[in-house]
C-alpha cells in the first residue's frame, strides 16, 4: 500500500496565519487552472515523480520546489490573487 503524501503550507497574511493541507495532485490541479486562465508559464510547477515518489529526500526537495512554486505565484499577483489560487490558500475563510 503506498502512502499518500501530504503537504502542510503554512500562509501568513499581515497577523493571520493558518495552515494548509494539500497533496501533489491539488496542486497540479490548480497549476492546470492558472495555465489555461491566467496564462502562467506550464513548466512552472515541479514535474510529477513516479519512481520513488515517496522517498524522504524526494519528498524534501518537492517540498521544497512546491514552495518555490507558490511564492512565485504570489510575485507574479501581488495585490490580488486569482479566485482558484485564493481558495487553495483558503483566504477566504481567514482574510476579510
């Protein structure tokens, strides 16, 4: 039985701070929306590993990569994020 891997990002805007549970298949679900609704580079988000995807350095350095990924994503809409790229952070539970 293969483990699923889970990934926990931690969002800080101004004083809130919440965290958020997400797996790989999240986020490439969400890379597919701001690609064809937002134009954003394809080769942005890390490639999807299928041998030894859940070896601890893979893992570490996806992690890694992932939030690379989301931190370019925020450069690229600084003053407002996109609904799809909003939801998967869940602002809108935490930000009014």
């Amino acid at each position: 039985i293969s483990s699923l891997q889970v990934y926990i990002i931690q969002v800080s805007v101004g004083s809130h701070q919440w965290t958020v549970k997400h797996r790989y298949s999240d986020f490439h679900d969400l890379h597919e929306k701001l690609v064809s609704e937002k134009k954003i580079d394809k080769n942005l988000l890390p490639p999807k590993k299928i041998i030894g995807k859940n070896s601890k350095s893979l893992v570490e350095k996806r992690q890694k990569e992932l939030e690379v990924y989301l931190q370019t994503l925020l450069i690229k809409f600084p003053v407002t994020a996109p609904k799809v790229l909003s939801h998967f952070l869940h602002f809108h539970l935490y930000v009014s």
